[in-house]
C-alpha cells in the first residue's frame, strides 16, 4: 500500500520540467513578437505629405466625350466644400498643394488662382500632359498636409510655349497680369473687376469698356501657325455685332463676337470676308465658353467646347493691336461679364478646347474628384509612444515595479526547477523504499558520509560515493527518512549480554513521531521559502502601479490648467502615460499568481507525501521494533 500510495502521488509531478520550459519558450515568443518589423507601407509620392486626393478625367460619353488625344491642357481643379472638406488640413495659402501624374512619381506644373480656406474654395491650374479618349484610367494626385512645404506654384509652368495670354481677371485692382511668360500686359483696361465671377476674378463689361493688348511677337498670327482666342462671356441680351476679340492689322482682322443672341468668328483679309455663325442661340444670364480658331485651312468656331461652324479660310499674317470687350478703335463694345481670356499662336485642336471647357465650367463635367486617403505612417509600436510621454514620477513606478517583476520571476523559475528536483528524487525513494522487506532503515546512509545537516535541502550538497544514494540528495521524503532513522536508533532499548535487546515502548515511538512531525515542518517552511516575495508581488504590484496612474493624471490635468489647451491631442498622451503605470502592475501581478498557485500547488503535493511517509514509516518502525 505505501509504495503504491507513494508513486501514485509522485506521478502528479511527472510534468514539471514541461512547465519551465514552456515557460522559456513564451518569454521567447515574446522577444520575436517585439523584434518583427512593421508592415511595409503602401506607394507614396513623398513621407513628407499626409494626405492626398485622387482625380480622374471622365472622357466618356456621359462625362466630357473626348475622342481623340489633348496634349499639355491646363485643367482646372476646383475645390470647395463639396469635394475637399480638409483645407484646415492644408497651409493657409495651399503653399504645399502637389499635383502629381498617375505614376505617384512626375510632379505638374500648377499655380493657384485663388486660395481661400476661410470660405473653402479653391482654384488652381493644372498642366495635364495628356488626356486620351475612351479611357478613364487616367488620373492625377492632389498631395496636401505638409506644414514645411515651401510653396511650388508657377503659373508660366502651367502653359506650353503656344499659350500666348492668359487673363485670370482675379487682380483686386488694375493692371492685369498675364499668366503665361510671354508677359503680355494691357496698354490700357477700362474694365471694372468682379471678384465674385466664374473663375474667381472676372470683369464687367458696359460697352464702353474694353482692354487693349499691344502689337507684339508672340500675339503676331502667322500663315503657318494659325491663332486661338477663348473667353467666357455672360450677356443678359441680345448684342449688336459685340466683339470678344478684336486683332486688326491694316486691312486684316481677326474676331469673336455676338451678334444678336449667336456667337460670331469673322476673318477679314485681302482674300475675302469669311464669317462664321453659330446654328442656335446663346441662353441670357449664363456663361458660355466661346472659341475662334484659325488654322490648317479653316476658320472654326467653339460654343461650350464643341464646334458651332466652320468655314474654309487662308490666314493671313497679322500683327496689330488686340482688343478685348470691343473693336480696336473702340465700336461694337459687349455688354456683360467676361472670364478667363486666353490666347494662342497655334490652331488649337477640339478636343483640347474641349478638354479646356469642360474642365472650367461650374459643372466641369471631365474632372471627377476621387476620396482622400492619409499616408500609412510608420507602424510604431503603442507602448513605444506611451511609453515617451511617462513622467518621472511615473517612470519611479515602473522602475520599481520593474524590479519586482525581475525577483518574482527569478522566484518562479528557480523555485520550479528546484521543486522539480525534490519531487523527482521523492519519486525515487519512495520506489526504493517501497522494496523493502526487513530491516526500514537499510536505506540509511550514515550521516558521516555526509557533512551536511540532515535537513539540509541545499542542491549543492556533497555527494557520497554510493551512486544509489546520490539520487535521493534532493528528497524531502529522505531527509525524513534520515531524521526518524537517527532518532529510532537513540531510542532502542539496552543491550542484554551478548544479545541486544532492540525494542521501542509506545512513548518512543510518539516521541519519533513528534521528532518526525517537527521535521516535516521545518522541511516544508523551508519548501515555501521565498514565496511571500511572490504574495507580495500580487498583492502590492496593482496598488503601486493605481498610484502611478492617480499621480499621472494629476500631473496631466495640472498641466491642461495651466497651458489652457483642452482637447484630445493635449490629454490623450497623457493619460496614456498615467495608465502604463496600472499596466506595469498587472504585468507584474499576473504572471506572480499564476506561479504562486502552481508552486503552491506543487509544494502542498511534496508536503502530502510527506505526511503519507512519515505515517507509513511509524507503523513500519513499530511493527519491526515492538
């Protein structure tokens, strides 16, 4: 029974090299955990950028119905509440407004007409280095969100070299300026500025009034190159023979115009008069984008981006004065406002007019504006940045904490490995003793042998020569062993004559199981040494870690009070910080309880067998010695 009873138990512990080492292996997965890099981000253009916008051109039917191919157009974005709510994400004057092309990698060329985060509108140029038709893929990215960005507008950029004026009207005051780096500047303007127009800026026009352009190279129309004007015009009515553009040169001349309720282009040359009428009727009080090229053979006229008529004609040189809002002599003046005048030494293609108008209108029906993303910042770690914001007060916390955490750990794993030894060699003994069949004390080793004390439960205790005996150097239930031997071998009676007389009266053997119990005591207080490090651990690592955090966010909101800054970015990190403390006494107390109770467990088994034991050798003592 006692042999059965004792490997029964011993068996309980087979498992305890398992537990460090599983042990091991989860303080290791930690580390790789902590070491694995952060995921790689996704494409974009530059760190240095937050945020950006994706833009496509709709070409398709329903969009702006580009067929073929418009090179170098500069498109306008138009951002306003409606399709950018984030201008409080950008500089005050868009200074770090980027657009890039669809590769995420070519920087355009744009500038800024107008910048206005108060009221949340925008507009700004883009050069487009190509837009084809029957596609949608192609697109461009507004990048914004970089304080440091140095601003990168430039308005000669945004033009090729063809573009000869170009009047944006959103001057506060006269002169004009011209956008392009031909630098084509008014002799005189009489206009009057409307800074509330449809681009931005615009001007009114009364008839009387008109801007006049100087002769010069880069407005002179050659035979071989061809011209293009376009503006937008707002009329309330029907005009008599009113000239948008105007350039005469002796008997040449050149114009754009409304007559009545239809837009006009005229040629008037030595080779004849060619006019050219559009089919219907402008609406009263709303803008119309009209265009006159002259080139390749014909004179072609643009209503709203699509051709309104042509007509078969030879282009003349012409290098005179150019006229804006009337004739050049000052007769046939508009009436109505004007947007956006532009003009080129080449025979512009449709579809780049088209592209142009589509793009500039209040419906701008080619650009569709996409959803704004914020870049993937850098995956650092959360505790890396809580950890930043810790205080001083908090860091004395977790220092100390840190420290407990050190010893409970040192306490668990030592003592486990310890615990392991002792119930391994218990399982060994009680196997040996289990054999037995005479004499209980054969397995004694006399204690000269070894100069340690019988209760000694170093692990570094000497060893004796009997390789038997060696195995039981770490059993509790031998040191037992050894102490009842010792006191049963005082207590046996006299020798009588040559014979010797070996008997324990009753009162000895309750004396050696009084001898026996004491050892037991000390053998298992000795067992649970160290381990009210551990309670402590568990009991004290919350208080200490609430005192931080109380401390923390006192420190936090005296700092809030004091600065007057109230919001989330001034008390989050804050906090966060005060809270670390809490989290470094849980870490501490967590672990400390799970290994108290497994070695609690473990040592309450060991001092099982040891009860079992010392009642199971009693008996034997008295059954041999009465």
């Amino acid at each position: 029974m006692s042999s059965t009873a004792s490997g029964a138990r011993m068996s309980q512990v087979a498992g305890a090299g398992c537990g460090v080492h599983f042990l091991y292996k989860f303080l290791f997965a930690l580390v790789i955990v902590a070491s694995l890099p952060a995921v790689s981000q996704a494409a974009w253009w530059s760190n240095d950028w937050n945020f950006r916008k994706e833009i496509t051109f709709d070409v398709t039917p329903s969009g702006a119905n580009i067929a073929g191919t418009a090179v170098d157009v500069p498109v306008l974005i138009r951002l306003h509440l409606g399709n950018f709510a984030y201008f409080n994400d950008t500089k005050p004057d868009g200074g770090d407004l980027r657009f890039i092309a669809g590769d995420d990698k070519t920087p355009l060329k744009f500038h800024i007409e107008r910048y206005d985060p108060t009221n949340q509108i925008a507009y700004v140029w883009v050069r487009i280095p190509r837009i084809t038709g029957g596609t949608n893929s192609e697109k461009i990215f507004l990048y914004y969100g970089n304080p440091k960005a140095a601003a990168a507008s430039d308005a000669p950029g945004t033009y090729d070299t063809n573009q000869t004026i170009v009047y944006h009207l959103s001057e506060t005051q006269l002169p004009l300026a011209d956008s392009t780096a031909y630098g084509n500047k008014p002799a005189a303007a009489t206009i009057e500025l409307n800074p509330a127009s449809l681009i931005g800026g615009g001007a009114k026009l009364t008839g009387a009034t008109s801007i006049t352009v100087p002769s010069s190279s880069s407005l002179r129309v050659l035979p071989s190159q061809g011209a293009t004007f376009s503006a937008w015009v707002r009329i309330a009515g029907a005009q008599s023979d009113a000239r948008v553009f105007d350039l005469k040169d002796g008997g040449n001349e050149l114009s754009l115009g409304i007559n009545g309720m239809q837009a006009v282009a005229r040629l008037t040359s030595a080779a004849g008069n060619v006019n050219v009428q559009q089919n219907g009727s402008l609406e009263a009080d709303k803008w119309h984008h009209l265009a006159a090229t002259l080139g390749g053979g014909k004179l072609t006229l643009y209503v709203d981006g699509s051709a309104a008529g042509s007509a078969a004609a030879s282009s003349p040189e012409i290098a005179g004065t150019l006229a804006v809002g009337g004739r050049v002599g000052g007769a046939n003046g508009l009436v109505g406002e004007i947007d956006e005048i532009e003009a080129s030494s080449v025979a512009r293609s449709a579809d780049w007019l088209r592209a142009a108008a589509l793009s500039q209108g209040s419906e701008a029906s080619l650009v569709v504006y996409g959803n704004d993303t914020q870049r993937e910042t850098e995956k650092v770690s959360y505790f890396k940045v809580t950890l930043q914001n810790v205080t001083a007060d908090g860091w004395v916390v977790i220092i100390i904490l840190a420290v407990m955490f050190v010893i409970a750990l040192l306490i668990i794993v030592s003592k486990a490995v310890y615990l392991a030894r002792v119930q391994k060699g218990n399982k060994l003994f009680l196997a040996e003793f289990g054999k037995l069949r005479g004499d209980p004390t054969a397995l004694d080793r006399p204690e000269e042998a070894n100069g340690e004390s019988p209760l000694d439960l170093s692990p570094f205790v000497r060893a004796t020569g009997d390789e038997k005996l060696n195995k039981f150097r770490m059993s509790t239930v031998y040191r037992l062993y050894h102490v009842g031997v010792r006191e049963m071998r005082g207590r046996v009676g006299e020798s009588a004559g040559a014979s010797a007389v070996k008997v324990l009266s009753p009162r000895a053997v309750d004396a050696l199981r009084a001898a026996l119990d004491a050892s037991q005591v000390r053998l298992t207080q000795r067992l649970s040494s160290q381990m009210v490090l551990l309670t402590i651990a568990i009991a004290g690592g919350p208080f200490l870690g609430l005192l931080g955090t109380v401390v923390g966010v006192m420190i936090t909101f005296a700092a809030i009070a004091a600065s007057g800054d109230v919001n989330v970015n001034s008390i989050a990190p804050g906090i966060a910080a005060a809270l670390a403390a809490t989290v470094a006494g849980l870490a501490v107390a967590i672990p400390a309880l799970f290994g108290y109770n497994w070695l609690n467990t473990r040592i309450k088994n060991i001092a099982a067998d040891m009860r079992v034991f010392v009642d199971e050798f009693v008996t034997r003592i008295a059954e041999h010695y009465s």
